[in-house]
C-alpha cells in the first residue's frame, strides 16, 4: 500500500473577528477553503476554535498560535483550548518526571506574563490514542490523568471520580459529556434543552449514565451548544437536545415556516420529544417538528453511511464517515456547513467539495460559528 501523503486543514463558516479560516477573505467562508493559519509554514495538527478567536497547535516544537480576536504565540506546548473566558494550555514540565503544566490565560493577553494560574498535573497512560496524533480530537477539557477537566467557569480545575474513567470529555454552553474506557456515556450541567439525554429538562449536579444507551458501545461523543451527539463502534449516530435550527437533523419549526425542511409528517413521538405542528406539506396538512428531544435518537445518514467522528456548534452538527465524506446540518447562516451558501438544513447533507476535490476528511473541528477540517488525498487505486 502506498503511503497516504500528509493532509491539510480546511475552513468555513465565521471569521468577522479576522480568525484565520480559509482564505480569510470577509466576515464569512460559505464553502471549505485550505487553512491560511497565522505564521508562514506552520504544520498545524490540532484547531480548537471559539467564538472571537481559534488556537493552532503545530507539530514538532508544539507551538500554539492565536488568530482573531486574541492574538499572540507560545512554544513548548502540547494541546490548547479555547473559550471566551479562558485560553488554556498544556506544556511540558521543567524536567524529567515533572509531568504537564496546566496553564488558563485571559485569551487577551496573547500568551505574554504570566498565566491567571498554573498547576502541575500527573501523566497518565490514555486509552483514545497518542496525544500528538493528529487525527485524534485534543484531550482536553479533559486533563492528561483523565482525572479532572478544565472548565471556563470557576472552580477551574474540576476532579473527576476515579471509577468514572474517564476517555474524552466535551463541553457545551451549560453542560458536559463523558465517554468512559468501556464506552458509556455520562451527562451532567444543565438539562433545560434536553441536551442531557435523561428523558427530563432538569438539571444534573454530578455525571448520570445515560440509561437510554446502555448495552451499546461509544467511542465519540460531541458537545454543542444545547444539544448532544455520540456515535457508536457500529458507526450509529445518537443525538438528542435542542433543535431550535434542525442541528438535530429532525424536524424544526425555524424552517419549516421558511419553506426549508424536508420532513414528512408521521404523527407524535412517543419517546417524550416535545412535537409540535405548523402547516408544512402541499396538500396544507400540518407537518409535525421537534422543538426539544430529551432522549437520544437514532439517526441514519444517507446511503447507511457509518459514522466514525463527531463534532457540533453551537447550533450545528459535523460527521464524518467510514470512507472519509463529510456531512453537515443545522444552523448555516454564516456558511458553517459549507455548502456555498448560507441555508440553514434539518437533514443531514454531504459537503461536495472534498468529494469533488477526491479528498477524504479524516477529522472535524467546529467552533461555535464555523467549521475546521483536516483532509487527506484519496489513495490512487
């Protein structure tokens, strides 16, 4: 087999605070463009974006660079994350045995002083693949010892119970996601979207199994907005939370009153989504939609692809497939679904370009407001 060449990072969606996405031209990226990233020559192997401003972290010397609204670099650093409250680094210790300094800066400082604070956190042997590969989601929120997180609220540094175990970590506006080694999902934070899957809008103080998947093995969960994803070693996508913008890929009263959904009408749920009708279809039947789906549902992309990573905005939804397509719904209004337009979707739609451009998508990265993409080029047979 030969070997596949080293890919690239593509972006679309909002740039108005000038973050490197694609070309850079405007306030928006309506269709996927080759990452401009700040720094000439940069090998950028990790994107963690907000909604102001998006951290690149490069190979090698582990460089994180700073493009928006907060700007600035620093070396010597393993994976960064970004939020509006706080940019948080990780960098190796001082020496030998040391472990990992866990650093949290005002994104506005651009990396220069010294950080709000600092602590050392222990290593710990992970189980989703080697920190510097790039075709994996960065650790954090979740902390090297898979221990404790980091949360952009206080208290900053968060423990996690040993026996939850955790894997990867997601967090949204007001609550969190945990996959466990064993591939149980756990939900905790705000419920009143349903984002936390128990069948209520109420809220968790401390991380509940959800009982709806149980008996099912996940290996990628994903954190929006207001609204959860995971996806499971068959390749099935469960989702669930709110829907306000069809990021669900269910039915939504946004779009259904615009003239843009495509769904049929087939009566009330009876898993205890909220349902309600609005008059949709040509022959002025009431079409149902889904405002809010507090359990999680199965969703079928087309053709039975299987889906094998996840990532969401805050209102939209990214996954990638087996054979590498990339497929985005929900929220579009600055062209985060990179479908050359600015069309909002409640049905999940492949993006043609990596397709046209014999690209296969390896991994998706989404800020609040747009899309990051790493893609490689299609093996030759």
């Amino acid at each position: 087999m030969a070997e596949e060449r080293r890919g690239a990072w593509f972006g679309f969606g909002f740039c108005g605070f000038g973050q490197a996405l694609g070309s850079g031209r405007g306030r928006q990226v309506h269709s996927p463009e080759p990452l401009r990233a700040p720094g000439a020559g940069l090998d950028v192997c990790r994107v963690s974006a907000s909604w102001s401003y998006t951290a690149f972290v490069t190979r090698g010397g582990g460089r994180v660079e700073l493009s928006g609204f907060a700007v600035g670099a620093a070396g010597g650093c393993r994976d960064a994350w970004a939020s509006e409250e706080l940019l948080v680094v990780l960098r190796a210790g001082p020496g030998p045995g040391a472990g990992t300094e866990l650093q949290a800066w005002a994104p506005g400082s651009a990396l220069r002083g010294e950080p709000l604070w600092a602590q050392t956190v222990p290593e710990a042997e992970r189980e989703d693949g080697p920190v510097g590969d790039e075709t994996q989601a960065g650790p954090l929120p979740l902390l090297p010892c898979a221990r404790a997180y980091v949360s952009p609220r206080p208290p900053f540094y968060r423990p996690l119970a040993p026996t939850l175990r955790a894997r990867r970590l997601e967090l949204g506006a007001e609550h969190a996601l945990l996959l466990d080694a064993a591939g149980q999902v756990f939900s905790w934070g705000g419920g009143r979207h349903g984002q936390l899957g128990h069948g209520t809008l109420e809220a968790e103080p401390e991380p509940r199994l959800l009982q709806a998947l149980q008996g099912l093995t996940m290996t990628e969960v994903a954190a929006g907005g207001w609204h959860s994803l995971c996806v499971s070693e068959a390749g099935d996508i469960y989702i669930w939370g709110w829907n306000e913008s069809g990021q669900l890929a269910l039915p939504t009263k946004s779009l259904a009153e615009d003239g843009k959904t495509t769904a049929e009408a087939s009566g009330l749920n009876e898993d205890g989504s909220e349902v309600k009708t609005v008059a949709g279809g040509e022959d002025g039947a009431p079409a149902p939609f889904i405002a809010v789906q507090p359990f999680p549902a199965l969703l079928d992309l087309p053709l039975g692809s299987d889906a094998v990573k996840a990532s969401c905005g805050s209102r939209h939804t990214a996954v990638v497939t087996r054979t590498g397509e990339l497929y985005t719904w929900g929220w579009g209004k600055y062209g985060q679904l990179g479908h050359k337009d600015t069309t909002s979707l409640d049905r999940p739609c492949r993006v043609k370009y990596f397709v046209d451009k014999q690209l296969q998508v390896r991994t998706v990265s989404c800020g609040p407001w747009n899309t990051y993409v790493y893609a490689v080029e299609k093996e030759k047979s």
